[in-house]
C-alpha cells in the first residue's frame, strides 16, 4: 500500500532528486528560454511543405497535442487511484488481503504506464539535455521515445552521474526495465508477500527473481512523489517565466 508513513519517510530524498534535475536544467540551459520550451510542450511535426503553406503555419509548434492528451489520461488514473486509496470505507473491508493486492495490482499498471507515457520521457530528455548544456530537442522520434531502456537509462541518466548526482542515483532506485516489462507481459505473480518475477531467462541482464511487498511499497511510492515534484517544478518555474 501507499502510506503516509512511506510518503514521509521518502519525501525529502525525491524532492531533493527531482529539485537537483529541475535547478540543473535551469542554470545550466544554453538559450534563457529553454526551460519554456520543456514547459510549453515545444515540438516539430513533419507536416508536408503544401500543408504548411495553405496552412500558414510552421513544423514548429508550442501547446497541447496527442502527445500531451495521452499524458492526461494518464494523470487522471493516478488521480483515480489516490481517491480509492483514501477511501474512508477501507476499515470497513473485510479481506484487507485481497484488497492490498487489489491495489498492488494498480500499483504495478500505474508504474508501467509511468515509464511508457512519452510526455514525462519526452520532458526528462530535455530536461537531460539542458542539464548538460545542450540545445532543447525539438524532434523527438517515436522509435527514440519507444527504445526505453536506451533512452532512460544511457541518454537521460548516464550524463548526468557527476553533474546531477542525486537525480541520477535516484534512477537507480526506481527504474527497473525487468519489472516494466514483467508487468506489460504479465510475467509475475503474486505470493507470501512478493511479486514474483517469471522473466528473468527472457534476458541475461535481468537479474530479479522477485521484489518483496516492502520493496515495491518503496518503489512506488517513490516514484509517485517523483510525479508530483515533476509537477511542483513545472508550475514553480513556469510562474517563474510569466511573473
């Protein structure tokens, strides 16, 4: 379960880490304006030259797209989840057991779609990349957003070991390429408190047999304080920007 008690007891440690990325990105970033692009949702579509022109308009755009729509549905189940969470009728359930599995059972979608929801990649690429001093990327492929494991791991994490340290270290304690495609694969079971992971020959790096239900409770609730840092920060900065 998510409780206030993991809530509390990790709550500095991910503000710290999501904080360390944000500021990074800000004082490192090579043009002033950088930052409202990762905030405004900046992207290039490859409309055809034609289009363009009876269109006037440009590739370049700020803003609302599919991409963003896709990330909302995702907010909303999130949201969804906390409401079941905090539901006052919990005290009254009799088999508490089948329903912390219940909830287990969300918790495990939740994280995947976490990690495959292309907005927040989309966003920790460029906040990476401002990190390190790099132009905001606006052409992001979808085969490049698809490629996960490549992209959290090697392109937003590994550059950022000695200048973003908290944030990079925190990776390591969240993101787990075995479990997210356990879960899409419905590889796993529940049993004696673990979920147990039944893909570990599916790939020579995969290392975990099972993940204790204590572990996870951390796992999780980690990486929903770090979706809501991520939104502390976007609305810290972009009144930043507009004040």
């Amino acid at each position: 379960m998510l409780t206030e008690e993991s809530i509390e007891k990790y709550d500095a440690e991910v503000r710290e880490a999501i904080n360390d990325l944000w500021d990074n990105a800000y004082k490192n970033q090579k043009h002033e304006n950088d930052l409202v692009l990762v905030i405004a949702n900046g992207s290039r579509n490859n409309y055809p030259i034609e289009t363009l022109k009876r269109l006037n308009i440009t590739n370049y755009q700020i803003g609302h797209d599919f991409v963003h729509f896709r990330y909302s549905s995702f907010y909303d189940f999130i949201n969804q989840y906390k409401r079941v969470r905090d539901d006052k009728e919990y005290e009254s359930i009799e088999n508490k057991e089948l329903y912390n599995e219940l909830m287990i059972q969300m918790q495990l979608l939740l994280y995947m779609k976490f990690w495959e929801t292309d907005l927040i990649l989309k966003r920790l690429y460029n906040l990476s990349r401002l990190v390190q001093g790099k132009d905001y990327l606006w052409d992001i492929s979808q085969q490049t957003l698809n490629d996960r494991r490549t992209l959290v791991k090697t392109t937003i994490q590994e550059p950022l070991r000695d200048i973003c340290s908290k944030f990079a270290a925190f990776i390591d304690e969240i993101y787990s390429r075995q479990l997210r495609n356990a879960i899409a694969h419905s590889q796993y079971y529940l049993m004696f408190e673990e979920i147990h992971l039944t893909n570990k020959e599916k790939n020579k790096y995969y290392q975990l047999n099972s993940i204790s239900f204590k572990r996870w409770e951390e796992i999780f609730t980690k990486v929903i304080l770090m979706h809501n840092y991520m939104i502390d920060n976007f609305n810290s900065y972009h009144e930043l920007y507009v004040s």
